[in-house]
C-alpha cells in the first residue's frame, strides 16, 4: 500500500513539473481547471499536496478499516497505471 502511495504522489509529481516545464516552453495546457496555473510554481502544489492527502488518507482508512485495503490497493494500481500513462504520453509528446 505504502508503495503504491508514493508512486502515486512521485507521478503526480512528474506530471505537475513536465506540464510546468512544457507550459513554459510553449506547450498548450489543455486541462481548463489547471491552465491558468499551469506554468507557476502553484501547478505542483496544486496537483501534489491533493495525492499527497489522498495517499496518506487511505493509509490511515486501511488501517482503521482493514477489509478496505484490498478495494483500496486495486483502486490505488489502477491509479498509479494510468498516471503512468498520462506521464508517459506526456514524454512521448516532448
């Protein structure tokens, strides 16, 4: 679980500094709610303390509610994969 967590929040992380690089390089942020912070140092915070709550929150429910943790933990891979492909796709574009 713990390890699904911070491949998530290292994703999102990923994911905040290359749309900050590609947004300051001339890249387009195509995501509305996030544009008009895209290119600042507010991106990160924006996209990485969120995972970072959303990561420590289900440690602390998997350990309050042990029966979670295996909804959790597919609910967290399947996260962790399509983050993957969104920061891969992000590459690719680059």
């Amino acid at each position: 679980m713990r390890r699904l967590c911070m491949a998530f929040v290292g994703l999102e992380a990923a994911d905040a500094f290359l749309t900050m690089w590609a947004v300051n390089n001339g890249f387009i942020e195509v995501n509305r709610l996030l544009a008009p912070v895209a290119g600042t140092w507010l991106s990160p915070a924006v996209k990485i303390l969120p995972a970072a709550f959303a990561a420590w929150l289900l440690i602390k429910m998997t350990a309050r509610w042990p029966k979670t943790k295996t909804s959790a933990n597919v609910g967290l891979a399947v996260t962790v994969a399509f983050m993957t492909i969104v920061v891969a796709s992000n590459l690719l574009e680059l």
